[in-house]
C-alpha cells in the first residue's frame, strides 16, 4: 500500500478529481497553503495499491499544468543590510508536487 500525496494548484483540482474518481482512486482533498507563495494550492491524499501508483501519477501528469505566478515577495535591494522592498518575482508553479510513502498499516475500524 502507497499513499500519493499530491500537491496542486487550485484550478487543477476539481478536474484531478473527476479523473481519479473515474478510474475508482480513493482521494482526500485537503485545502493547503504554498509556504513561498503564501497563496492556497490543493493537497491530494490517494491511498492505493503500489501497482496502480503509475496510473495515479499518470492521471496527475495529465491533468495537471504549469504555471507563471508572480508574487511580490520581500527582495534585498541596494547594498545595506536590511534593505527590503517588495519586488514582483516570477515562478514557475507545478504541474504538481508529489510525494510518495509506503503506507506501514492501513485500515477502518
Ligand atoms: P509554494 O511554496 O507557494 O511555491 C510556489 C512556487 O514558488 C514553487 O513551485 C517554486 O517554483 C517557487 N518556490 C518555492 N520556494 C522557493 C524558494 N525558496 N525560492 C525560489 N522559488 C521558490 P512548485 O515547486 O511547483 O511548488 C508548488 C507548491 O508545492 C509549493 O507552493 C508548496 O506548497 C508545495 N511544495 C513544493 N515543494 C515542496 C516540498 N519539497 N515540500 C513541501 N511542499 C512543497
């Protein structure tokens, strides 16, 4: 047993979500936050089987984009310690981030 744990962007989400549940993936969807960013991403938990973790990966890989955001992170700027100013930076975010984990026990009680 595997959990993906797939973090993705916002507008990605709901379509991850029909593709996983059509091909019967069992998912959680938690609302999270990008640390960088500082904006909201979505994070998918899909506990499956070790064989079918390609097909979930394939799914995500499909369905989700790249993206440029841009934020106006706190830059240094001029040569004096502690010289701050909020300058726009551009990222690229995703597809998705995505983790892998062995699963020790899984069960309902
Ligand atoms: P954020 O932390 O908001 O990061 C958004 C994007 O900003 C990242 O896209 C990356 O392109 C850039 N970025 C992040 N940290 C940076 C830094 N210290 N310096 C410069 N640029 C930086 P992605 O790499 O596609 O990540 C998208 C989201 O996935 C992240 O949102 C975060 O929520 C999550 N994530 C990515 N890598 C992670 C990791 N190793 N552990 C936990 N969460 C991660």
């Amino acid at each position: 047993m595997k959990l993906v744990i797939a973090i993705v962007h916002d507008e990605d989400a709901h379509e991850l979500l029909e593709q996983l549940n059509i091909n019967s993936f069992k998912v959680t969807k938690l609302a999270s936050t990008g640390g960088f960013l500082k904006s909201g991403n979505t994070t998918l938990l899909i506990g499956t089987k070790a064989e079918l973790v390609d097909d979930v990966l394939k799914i995500v890989k499909d369905t989700c984009n790249t993206r440029t955001e841009v934020t106006s992170a706190n830059t240094v700027v001029g040569s004096s310690a502690g010289s701050y100013m909020a300058m726009p930076l551009e990222v690229t975010v995703g597809g998705a981030t995505v983790f892998v984990v062995d699963v020790e026990n899984y069960m309902k009680v």
